[in-house]
C-alpha cells in the first residue's frame, strides 16, 4: 500500500510491560507527561489453555506508523496479532531498549549527524536484550535504515534458530519522507548512489552497491527486494505446492498486491519463493511507480511471497502490506495529524491471512537443516536478472517521496502531530489533568465543555500573528466553503470574525452545512492563526467543542442550598486533606466555593492526592450545600477537567461506581477518565456501532459519557451493532484496558463481555 511517516520517542522495553501494566492498576492514576498518553507499550497473551509457550514481537523502533502505515498490535494489524493470540501465541510489541532506566524510549538522530555518542543515547534501537526472549520478529515496513550494530543483532537472533518475517511495500513507499523506504531498508543500501548516503558513523556506506548479490539481505539470506511498484488486486496466483513450500502455501488463495514490490533469488539453495504471478495474471505498473514499476512480469519479476534459511534461522519476506493490514488505525499521521485510512485486507478477497499464519508458524518452529538442498527441503529458483537496469539508478535523485511541509522533520520528534505514534501529545494536545489521555478531537456538540481560562476573545485572536497558538471562544455565524469551514464572531463584538477551517473529523457535527443546529452556538477552538480564503482564519485544529453552560462561582454561591448546579471555576487548593477541594470563579478569584469530594474522586480530583489538576477549569455538577460552616457543592454526581491556565483540555470526566453488574464495575464516566492501562470493568449501554463491525459505542447509563470498545475477532457476531442490531440498547458489562481507539477513548484488549438483565 502507498503513502507516508517515523517513530521517535516511546514508552517501556518489553521487560518492562508486564510490571507497568501491574502497576498502573494499582497506582490508579498517572498524571500525564509528555509521551505518557502512548504507555504502555501492548501485550497480547492467549488463554492459559491455549498458550503455545511461543513470542511474536512486533518492532515499531524503526518504522510501520508513518504516513497511512499502522502496522502496531493494537491498530491496523491488530487482526494479525488476534489471530496469533487465538492460534497460542504472546505478542509483544518493541519500541526499544530503556538504557537510561527513565521509563522512556528516546529516539536520538545518529543519522542526520552521526556520532558515537549520538547512537550511544539513541534508544529506539534493536538489541539482543531486547528481542531475545522472542521466537518470532516481525518487521513491518521498517521506514529507518538499521545500523551495523542492530544488522548483527539481527544475524545472531536467526543464527540462535529463530525466524524474521519482513514486511515490506513498493518502491518509495517513503511513508516518512526521509528518503528511505522499506525495500532499501532490508536490503541494506538506499537505491541511490549519492554519496549523501555514504554515511559513516554507526551506519557505514548505505549506496546502491549495483550488484544483486551484494547487500545485507542478499548476503545474509541470497534474497533482495526489487525497486519495483506492481499492482494486481485479483491476486498474486501462482502459489507453489506445499511440497515445495515447506507446507507454508497450504489453504493459501491467490494474494492481493495493491502496489507493492517483488523479490528476487540470487541463492536458491537459501531462499525460495512461494507466491508468484501465473501466467494469466496481468500485474501492471503502480500508477505512482516512479519507473516502469514492472520490470520483466511472470515469474521472472520474482517471487511476491518468500522464504530463507540462514544457519538454522529462517525467514520469510512479503512486497506489500495491503493483504495483511486491517481497517483499525489507531494512530493519526506524523506530519499533519490527519486520520489515517487504512483496509480490510485481513479479510477482503486477496487476504494473506492464512498465509500469514502459516509463516508465523514456520518461523517458530526451530529446525537444523541449513539449505534448501534436498528431496525433503527442496531448493527454489534463481531469479533472472535479480537487478534490473532500472534498479541501478534513482529516479528520485536521493530525494524523498515529497518534501515535508508545515514543519514537520521525519528526524524530530517534536514536529511530530499530536496524536501521532512518537509525539509527545495525544490529540487535543497535553493534558496535566488526571486523565493521562485526552478526548476525540472531534468532541461532540452534545458533550459540551467549559470554556478553559486560557481561551480568547475573537477580537484578540485576530491581534496574533500567523502561525501563533491560540485557543479562542466565539460564536458560530455561518459555515464557510460548503462543509470545509466555519465562521465564528465575538461574543461581544459580532463585528469582529474569524475562520475556522475544519478537518474532516470535525465536520459531521460542526459544519453548519452539515449540522445547522450548530448556529448560534458558543465554540472553544485550540488550533494555530493563520489565513483561509485570504482572510484570518485558525487552522490546524487540535480540540473543539460546544462550551457547556455552567453557573459562574459568583451565580452559584447565590443560589440555596438545596438547589441542584452545574459551576465551572477553577481548582485553587485542598481542603481538609482529600476530603473536598476550592473551586474560584473564572472572572473573579476572590469569590470560591467548596466541593466535597465523594471516595470516588478523591484520587484524581483532590490537589492533596493530585497537584497537577491546580489550576485547571472544573465543570462540576452537584447540590448547593453548607461543607466546614462555608457555601459548597455536595452531593456530586459528575466532574470534569476542561483546561489550565497552561492550555489543553483533557475533556475527561470522572464518575462513581454503579449498582448494576459486578460489585467492581465502574461507570463509563470513570472509564473515561481513568488512566491509559487501566485495567477496568465497565457497565454501559450500548449506543452506536463504531467501524462497523470493529468496535462499538458505549454509554453511561446516567449522563453523556461515552468510550469505545474494541471487538476481538470473536466478539463480533454478536456483540457489534453491524452484526446484531438487537444488541443496541443493551446494557453490558465489559472487561479490559483503559485505551485510545481511533484517537476516541475506549476499552481495549476485552477479555470478556456479558449483557446484564437487571439494569435497564
């Protein structure tokens, strides 16, 4: 499949993940720091039963999220990893070596600007500690080329009998645009032969060595993926027998190639191909090859499917990503922040499920013989012309797939869009709240929020100069450019407007086009200024939502006791220890109340237990009462954190726990705001179907809180609303991890799900 990104900074070491997860459900809450939103890294583990004692870990150190890639466990090849799971296997998924001990991966550029102490910091790498407990690595579209270091580490891993599966894509699949692409990744050598790619330091000379036979690939396995870019959607069919296949073809259909590459043999005694194109099948040339994009077609355009022995070590080699990736991402992309599209190519005609399988399986099981050079593992083909003309040369001159805009750096973590995989932010942007994960960007208007105390007038908005961050609150007037754009005026100068140019997970509910509704409503945008159309505008937005009315610390202080509230303020301090907290008006801090503070919150809400949330907007609701002989809100039946001073929003709420189902089941509203890794159970209604028939939407049975649960592959026949619409208006109880889906929050990892009778 085509398209673009890279990975810089993660969470945890594999030794690391199942302690993290321990105590993250003991430690509650994790305030949230830059990265923390993408902790920890994901394990799968089959059933007791059913565990075949075997590891597959999944390597994002080095690539598989940039551009529309989301080659992770828990998104798009979260298909691949369940049906590992149920097949017996743990699955991990590697981010890197923890060397500093500081509970973070940090990736360091050692390329850009080689040196030894840069590599010796660098810690998204591959090393022995870190990937010798596996049986099976998997690396799927590795976007940054390997060191000589990480190249050894990965000859001795298949030398000690343990197998590699290489994803990889067509040529210039340069998802990141750092001018690297995963054919010349694994081959050891970038296609051009400029000396910009001679680079020294940890990487040595990675230039177009002109000879098929020589490279890292070929030299360690006698197999290189060609440059090429093919496509063939009815299916790769020339699928060799299982007597030749090592029984890997068995069960296997014809393969989908949506744009991908071959392979070519340079040793048949070490590597043999397993699907080809047949002679009925017309491949043609990728309508973005960058050549001819089909060199030679049928066989002699080598294998699209193949395997190798090196020593006792195996390893298996695929040219395109697209029958193995499923239609969950769970990431949005590095340079713009935008979500990703992916397919339902696990399923879809043309799959490799199967195939895929059957791979896994071969890669895990050790075995002596070295070659394939006898009746019982027979040699494959050699590839004619293993290096075609066109490979000797870049048609891209040593440049990227397209020069990177708005900022972003392939090489810099920072630049990197909220949300994506190795920025520092989830979407919405930091969050110090006591939700370490923030809300949907495309928060709905019926949710609501309270206006953060960093928010400005459009007037003064309109005073900052281009490229400036800004949270800004004014009133919708009009939609602007059909669904694409917005209008919003102050509110207490309707002459004074602004543009608010609308990604596409923000147009369904806040286009007026779309939802006329939305007029007259009062938005709270955090984006960057800029020019729409030739006029001021803000762009680029990472949070939006309808301001919710609530009472002002002065309106509330006014009313009974007795009367039921809902005051937004800001958090000033502890009072009485955990038991309660004061809440100052927005516009006047001489005027407070008092919130007591029901068991339920006290962990996340109380500054005493959390200082972070000093400072932040409050949105409480509650009954007006008398707490210490001073005015307070008691009673509470909802909060949420809404924004500082420092900006953000975290648009989490907190919740108590329910009556219905298992005595430790909490509400949706305490999923909501619980903490990324949170083991939890949870009773909810189910509202909607999500990614029809991948997840579904489920809401508290006592306000508007809502999270989505990610169905495993068994779970869908009946508990997705695609599959049963009866299970709509159900109320279930559901056990899992605290997590992101589709940048939403959700439960994920479901062990179980049971529909509840006695709620309703």
């Amino acid at each position: 499949m085509a398209l673009l990104s890279i990975k810089h900074v993660f969470k945890i070491n594999w030794q690391q993940l199942i302690a993290a997860a321990t105590l993250a459900a003991l430690a509650g809450t994790a305030h949230s720091a830059p990265y923390e939103w993408n902790y920890p890294a994901p394990v799968k583990t089959p059933s007791a039963a059913n565990d075949n004692g075997k590891v597959v870990i999944f390597d994002v150190s080095h690539g598989g999220t940039e551009g529309n890639a989301d080659w992770v466990i828990d998104g798009a090849f979260s298909d691949f990893a369940d049906a590992l799971v149920n097949a017996g296997y743990t699955v991990h998924e590697y981010r890197g070596e923890d060397k500093n001990n500081d509970g973070i991966i940090q990736f360091v550029d050692d390329y850009t600007n080689p040196s030894a102490a840069a590599s010796a910091a660098n810690e998204a790498v591959i090393t022995s500690a870190g990937i010798s407990h596996a049986d099976v690595l998997v690396l799927a579209e590795s976007n940054r080329p390997f060191t000589q270091a990480e190249l050894t580490v990965l000859e001795n891993f298949v030398a000690a009998g343990k197998g590699i599966f290489f994803v990889a894509d067509h040529y210039n699949a340069d998802r990141n645009l750092n001018s690297w692409d995963a054919t010349e990744v694994f081959n050891g050598y970038n296609r051009s032969n400029l000396s910009q790619f001679n680079v020294g330091g940890a990487y040595g000379d990675l230039r177009n060595t002109g000879s098929a036979n020589i490279g890292w690939l070929a030299e360690n396995f006698g197999i290189r993926f060609r440059f090429n870019a093919v496509d063939w959607k009815p299916g790769a069919s020339g699928i060799v027998s299982t007597s030749q296949s090592e029984g890997i073809t068995n069960g296997v259909t014809p393969v989908l190639m949506a744009g991908g590459a071959t392979l070519a043999i340079t040793d048949p005694t070490r590597a043999k191909g397993l699907v080809y194109f047949s002679a009925s099948d017309n491949p043609v040339r990728w309508n973005h090859a960058v050549d001819s994009g089909l060199y030679f077609g049928g066989m002699d355009e080598g294998p699209y499917v193949a395997i190798a022995k090196s020593g006792i070590g195996k390893a298996a080699f695929i040219g395109d990503s697209s029958p193995i990736e499923d239609i969950t991402p769970r990431y949005r992309r590095q340079d713009n922040g935008n979500t990703k599209t992916t397919y339902p190519g696990w399923t879809d005609a043309g799959n490799a499920a199967q195939l895929s399988l059957n791979i896994i399986d071969w890669l895990a099981t050790p075995e002596t013989y070295t070659h394939f050079n006898t009746t019982a593992h027979p040699a494959g083909i050699a590839t004619p012309n293993p290096m075609a003309t066109e490979e000797l040369t870049d048609p891209d001159n040593g440049q990227p797939w397209s020069t990177p805009s708005g900022g972003y750096n392939p090489w810099d973590d920072s630049t990197f869009a909220n949300g994506a995989y190795g920025a520092q932010n989830p979407v919405g942007g930091a969050s110090s709240s006591s939700s370490s994960s923030s809300s949907s960007s495309s928060t709905s208007s019926s949710s609501g929020g309270a206006p953060s105390g960093s928010a400005v007038s459009v007037g003064d908005a309109l005073a900052l100069s281009v490229g400036t961050p800004v949270t800004v609150t004014g009133v919708v007037t009009q939609a602007i450019n059909g669904e694409y754009a917005l209008e919003i005026a102050d509110a207490a100068n309707s002459a004074n407007t602004i543009f608010i140019k609308l990604e596409s997970q923000y147009r369904a509910d806040f286009s007026p086009q779309n939802n006329p509704a939305i007029l007259g409503e009062t938005l709270q945008i955090t984006g960057k200024r800029d020019n729409y159309m030739s006029a001021p505008s803000v762009e680029y937005v990472t949070d939006m939502f309808v301001v919710q009315a609530g009472l002002s610390v002065t309106d509330a202080l006014a009313l009974p006791n007795g009367t039921d509230v809902t005051v937004v303020g800001e958090i000033t301090q502890a009072v009485n220890g955990e038991y309660a907290l004061e809440m100052a008006d927005l516009n006047n801090a001489s005027s407070t109340i008092l919130v007591k503070l029901e068991s339920q919150y006290r962990a996340d809400f109380s500054p005493q237990n959390n200082p972070a949330v000093l400072g932040e907007t409050l949105l409480v609701t509650g009954t007006r009462d008398t707490y210490t002989s001073l005015p307070s809100i008691e009673y509470v039946t909802d909060m949420q954190l809404q924004g500082s001073s420092s900006g953000g929003s975290s648009g989490g709420s907190s919740g108590g726990g329910t009556a219905c189902g298992s005595g430790n089941a909490v509400s949706v509203s305490t999923a909501y705001s619980a903490s990324m890794g949170t083991p939890l159970v949870v009773i909810g209604e189910v509202q909607s179907g999500i990614n029809n028939p991948y997840a579904l939407e489920l809401a508290d049975l006592n306000s508007t809180s809502t999270v989505y649960v990610k169905l495993e592959s068994d779970q869908r026949a009946y508990f997705s609303p695609a599959n049963n619409p009866s299970i709509l208006g159900k109320v279930i109880e559901v056990t899992g991890t605290r997590d992101l889906y589709m940048s939403y929050p959700s439960l994920e990892s479901v062990s179980q799900l049971v529909e509840q009778s006695n709620c309703n």
